[in-house]
C-alpha cells in the first residue's frame, strides 16, 4: 500500500464512516492523501477521522447526505476553500432499504435508492469535475456492485441503480479524459459489512460463498487495493473500467 505515493494529492471518500468507506480513507490516508471524510452524520465519521489522524494521517470530517444536492455543493466549495484543489473522488455511499420482491417494493424506498445511488454519484462528479480540471486532472473511482451484473434476487432496484453508476462511469470517463480526469469503477461482491449484513449472514448466501473461487465474504479492506492502483499514477491510461472484486462470484 505504501508504495504508492498520493503526498500532496486531496481525496474526498463519501460514505466514509464504516465499511468500503472507512477502509478506502484510510488506505487512501496511509498513501500521504489528506482526506476529506463525508458522511450524513458529523459524529461517526469525525471518530473515523480523528483515528485517521492519530495514527499519523490527514483527514478531516464534513457531514453531507450523498443525495441532496445543496449538501453535495457545500461539500465541494469547502473543499476548493481550504485545500484549492481536488484530484481523488470516490463515491461509496450507497443504500438499500428494501430487500423483498421487486413488485413490492414501496415508491418511497424506489426514491431514497435512485436518490442515494444514482443521482447522488452524478451530482458528486458534475461538482467534481470543474474543480478537478482546475487541480490539472484527477481521478474519480465509483463504487458499484456485482449486483449491476447478475440478478440476485430482492435487489432489483438497488442493482438497477448499481448498473446505472456503470453506466454514468463510462460517461463521465468519455467526456472528461481531455480534462485529464479518469473515471472509474470497482464492483465488489458480497462484502462482510453493515450494510450488508442481513445478505451475508443468510445461509443460501453462506453456501454460495463456501463454493466461490476464494471461498468467502469479502472484507471491506480487500477493497482497498484496487482503489489504490485505479487513482494512482499506474493506472494513468486506465479509464471507463470496471474492476469486479467479488472472489469469482460473477464467474458462475
């Protein structure tokens, strides 16, 4: 991990208080990025940020609900106010309020999802990007999901939403490249976190997982890996990617 060098470069990590989030920012942090934490509640990820820096890491917390916009500009101008610069984004936060089938699903839990994961990300990276190309280009790395690419069932919203982010990956990659700003995407498979626990601790899910390739949950710091290559300097001629991390689940 330390052999890759982000000294001087600026990351904002959303969904940064637990999980994929939490282990992103602080590998992004052991890497010498000073990194902003955002998260809907100041509490939790200001706890992640002051361990972040006590074990010599920049960070600094800013409460910011990814789905609404005025939030998302604050958090983008505070950004350009006290760094001057942006050159890593990644969009973790995510939810999933309804696990069931999907004629089931109620209107409201349809519109917190698209809210969360799909117009959260898009209105992230339109903010984004002006204040990118300003810095001399950057890198923008989406968390998407296996679930974009195999049916698993009481999902079919949120995968909608995950598929979605593929897609405006690929878009803001084509658009932006001249810019100098790289657009990419990891797709985790079923990962040991909060967020998923429910899904993790199903015994179908269970006997899945024990037939995988790697024969387990992933962990949210088996993430952090692929983040780390996709913004760094290595992967300057890698762009509209999507790099699936899900042990071989997708491999049938």
């Amino acid at each position: 991990m330390n052999e890759i060098n982000l000294e001087g470069k600026v990351a904002v990590v959303n969904g940064a208080s637990r999980g994929i989030g939490e282990a992103i920012a602080r590998g992004l942090a052991a890497c010498g990025a000073e990194v902003v934490l955002s998260s809907r509640q100041q509490d939790s990820v200001q706890e992640v940020a002051d361990s972040i820096i006590a074990d010599g890491g920049q960070a600094v917390a800013r409460a910011c609900h990814a789905g609404h916009l005025d939030e998302i500009e604050n958090l983008i101008e505070g950004v350009r106010k006290d760094f001057g610069r942006l050159d890593i984004l990644i969009n973790n936060a995510a939810t999933n309020p309804f696990f069931g089938p999907a004629a089931e699903l109620p209107p409201a839990a349809f519109d917190k999802t698209v809210e969360v994961n799909l117009k959260g990300p898009y209105y992230m990276m339109s903010r984004a990007v002006p204040l990118m190309a300003q810095s001399g280009g950057g890198s923008v790395v989406n968390v998407a999901s296996v679930a974009a690419l195999v049916s698993l069932a009481g999902q079919a919203v949120y995968a909608m939403t995950k598929a979605g982010l593929i897609s405006l990956t690929k878009s803001f990659a084509k658009e932006y490249g001249k810019m100098g700003i790289r657009v990419n995407a990891i797709l985790p498979g079923i990962v040991e976190t909060r967020f998923a626990a429910a899904l993790v601790e199903n015994p179908g899910i269970q006997k899945q997982l024990s037939g995988l390739p790697v024969p387990r949950a992933g962990q949210p710091k088996d993430m952090v890996g692929g983040v780390l290559y996709l913004v760094s300097p290595g992967a300057a001629y890698t762009t509209g990617t999507t790099l699936i991390m899900d042990g071989g689940l997708t491999l049938g």
